[in-house]
C-alpha cells in the first residue's frame, strides 16, 4: 500500500495551510499557541470563519453543506487545523449532532437545528453519562415518560462537558424501564437547556478550569417532536454518533504542535549552563516521541485509506487502537511541555481576572499553561470511550479473541 499523499492531496494541505494562515485572527492563534484553551468566543468567531468558507460542515455529505473531501482529505484538514493552533470546531455540533440529525432527524429538525449547528448559533453539549453509567452506557436511569404530547424527564447527567455555554443538549433516556434488553428501553432527545428543570452545576478539574458539569434535569417538558428517530431505538442513534466521535480522535496536528512548541521554548531554557536543547537525555525524548508520533501517522495514514476503500460507514474497529495511542501521546507531549518549564511551571490560574492560586506566578504564562494542558490531559484516555473500554474492542474485534 502507498501511504504518501498524492500531489493532488499535498496541493490541497497547501490550501489549507494558507487559508488558515491568512484567516485566523492573530489574537486567537497567540493565544492558542502559549497553550490556553480556548473560549467559547473563539470557538464560534473560527467556527463561523470556516463556515462561510464552507469547510466547518467537513464531514457532513456535500447535499447538506459539507464540501464533498476525501476521508483523507478531512484528515488533512483536521491537522492542519490543529497545527496552526486554531480552535476546535464543536465536536458536538459537528461530528455529533449534525450526522446524527442527517442520519435520522425529520425534515422539520433538519431545517430547524442543521444550518444553526453548522454556524455554531447553537452551541450543542451531549448528556449520555450519569453516575452509574460511563462505560457500561446502556445502565443509564434518567427517566422520560410519555404525557400527551410532551415526554417529562427526570435524572441527572454528570462530565456534561461546556454545558454552561450551551443552548441544547442532546440525551439518552430510558423511555421504557421493562425492556427485555437494557438497550431496548432508550430513546434519543433534544432539549433546550433553558427549560425550566434543567439545572447545571459546575465540576472543576485538576487544571483549576471549568469545562465539566452536572446537569440535573426536574420534571423538565419537552415536546414530543424532539425525539429523534423512534422511541426505545436511541441505542442505535447513540451508536452511530460514538461511531462518529473517533473520528480525527488520534488529534496527532495537536501532539505535532506541542512537540514542536515544546523544542522552541528549549532554545531558551537552560539546563547544567547550556540551552536545554543541548541536553542529550532531552535530545533523546524528543526523538523517541517524534519517531512515535510519525508512527502513528503513518498508521492513522493506512486506516483511513483503508476505510476510505471500503464505504459501507461502519467505523472500522482499529481506530480504537488510534485512540489508545493518540491519547498516550497527547499526554507525553503534553507532559514535555511542561518540562521543557521546569520549576516555571508551577501552575498559576486566573479566572475573570481573579487569581485562583496561592503561591506566587514564577514564571512565563505558557509554562504555568503548559502545566494545565497536562492535568487536563489525563482525561483524554478516559472520555470518547476510556483506553480500558478501547483495548476490550481491539481483543474482540480485532484479534478475535
Ligand atoms: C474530561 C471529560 C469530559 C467528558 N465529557 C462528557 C460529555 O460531554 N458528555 C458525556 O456524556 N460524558 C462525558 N464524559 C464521560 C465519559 O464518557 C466517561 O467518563 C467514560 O465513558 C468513562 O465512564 P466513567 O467515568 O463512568 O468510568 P467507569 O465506566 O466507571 O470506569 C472506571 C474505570 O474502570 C474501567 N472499566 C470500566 N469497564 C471496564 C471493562 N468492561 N473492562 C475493563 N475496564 C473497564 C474504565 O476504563 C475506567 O478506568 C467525559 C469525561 C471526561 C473525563
């Protein structure tokens, strides 16, 4: 199998490159590059810039707005994308609910939330687990009951990731307690968050940042035409959209562009009286990654011509092994970064202003950044499916075992 990119493919990586380039507001890329995350106003400013392009919508068939690429050429894009560094378009509005609503929704909720999630008027969040149900999903409780023409549901979701920005999530419910299988009983929602019963709270994590909730939901109505596809067939939609969620999941432009960032700022740190770049012990680690990352790439390169070939839409079970190794790296990348810091990366936060630590800044931004983007990152081996969860895949579906 040829694993280079065609002249076409590379001319199209230019494209991108220079697009992004010229595009992307200098203010939001500074940020982005000393490591911040980003809010949720730059997410929507880069969101609507590619979509007025055209590109936002770039997984979605071309008859609703997508541009029509390539399984490789969506791969180009998401890399470049996260080379640059720009901000993630939502995963939730476009990798999640769009597809979904494609795949499944009526006319009338196509016409109503699909260009709305493509120009991220909507900001969309997802209410799958709760308490008792990450990993073993179909054990979910929050109850929908049907009353005339409303479903009235009560439970508690919990990791509602950007629930506090949204104007909608999507949730899994169970719509029938007796049903001979557990997956038999869910049906798939859309709710305003601002109906009265929704309550978000927030969860910090370790990186001192809000991006996690709880969202309980009290006797909250909602109208029957919010279901998507039929009731008690949730379990299907939910596939399909967790199908959808790996895709790009291996994020290699974003261990790319922390390496790459990590071996600038070692130009101006100084380890035994010479440039940390000089040290050999770091020399070989961030070799030994580099040589990993374009490992991965290489593998990323042969799955997804593979599925590219085969067209049936079935997510293709090795892409769970592109998790597994996409996260690790994310995570020693990550982890460099912070080193490459030292004791400057001591973490530091501020929120609206306010400081949130109580030991003194000592050293750049980035570095006490870097060090959030590390506590963050542990958490990528556990959502969109925890590593554990990805091996179990591989065994079966992979090595028959
Ligand atoms: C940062 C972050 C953001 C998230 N965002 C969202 C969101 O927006 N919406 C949403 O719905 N959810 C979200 N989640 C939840 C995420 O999907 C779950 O955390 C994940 O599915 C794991 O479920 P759990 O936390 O209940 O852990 P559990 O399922 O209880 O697992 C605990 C441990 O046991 C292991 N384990 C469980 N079952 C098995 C098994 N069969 N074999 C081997 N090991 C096993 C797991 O790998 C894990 O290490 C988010 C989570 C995080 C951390």
């Amino acid at each position: 199998m040829d694993l280079r990119f065609t002249p076409e493919e590379q001319a199209f990586r230019e494209e991108v490159r220079a697009f992004i380039r010229e595009n992307l507001p200098k203010d939001i890329r500074e940020r982005m590059y000393l490591g911040d995350k980003a809010s949720k106003e730059d997410i929507v400013t880069w969101q609507r810039i590619l979509n007025k392009k055209g590109w936002a919508t770039y997984s979605w068939p071309k008859e609703y707005g997508g541009p029509g690429w390539t399984p490789i050429q969506k791969m180009i894009f998401l890399e470049e994308n996260l080379l640059a560094p720009a901000p993630e378009l939502s995963g939730f509005n476009i990798t999640m609910i769009g597809p979904v609503l494609i795949q499944f929704g009526t006319e009338a909720q196509k016409k109503k939330f699909l260009p709305r999630a493509a120009n991220l008027d909507d900001w969309w969040c997802q209410g799958f687990s709760e308490p008792g149900a990450g990993s073993d999903l179909a054990s979910l409780k929050t109850s929908a009951k049907r009353e005339g023409d409303h479903y009235v549901i009560n439970g508690s979701k919990i990791w509602t990731s950007t629930a506090h920005l949204a104007d909608w999530v999507f949730l899994l419910v169970r719509t029938n307690p007796n049903a001979r299988k557990r997956q038999e009983g869910i049906s798939f929602i859309l709710v305003d968050m601002k109906t009265p019963g929704v309550t978000v709270r927030p969860i910090i994590s370790i990186d001192g940042a809000h991006h996690l909730n709880e969202t309980f939901y009290d006797d909250v109505r909602v109208p029957v035409e919010n279901l998507v596809y039929v009731e008690n067939k949730g379990w299907d939609v939910a596939k399909f959209l967790l199908g959808n969620e790996r895709t790009g999941i291996a994020r290699i432009g974003k261990s790319k562009e922390r390496l790459r960032f990590a071996v600038e700022h070692a130009r101006d740190m100084r380890a035994g009286g010479k440039p940390l770049i000089e040290d050999p012990a770091f020399r070989q680690r961030v070799a030994q990654l580099e040589v990993d990352v374009k490992a991965l790439e290489i593998t990323q390169n042969r799955v997804v011509s593979a599925a590219a070939k085969q067209q049936d839409g079935k997510p293709d079970p090795l892409s769970s092994a592109l998790k597994i190794k996409g996260s690790e790296l994310q995570q020693l990348t990550t982890e460099l970064a912070m080193d490459v810091g030292g004791p400057l990366s001591m973490p530091f936060w501020h929120k609206n202003g306010e400081t949130l630590s109580n030991e003194p800044e000592l050293g750049p931004d980035w570095a006490s950044e870097a060090t959030a983007a590390y506590l963050f990152l542990r958490a990528a081996s556990i959502y969109g499916g925890s590593n554990e969860i990805q091996k179990n895949i591989l065994t079966k579906a992979v090595l028959g075992l």
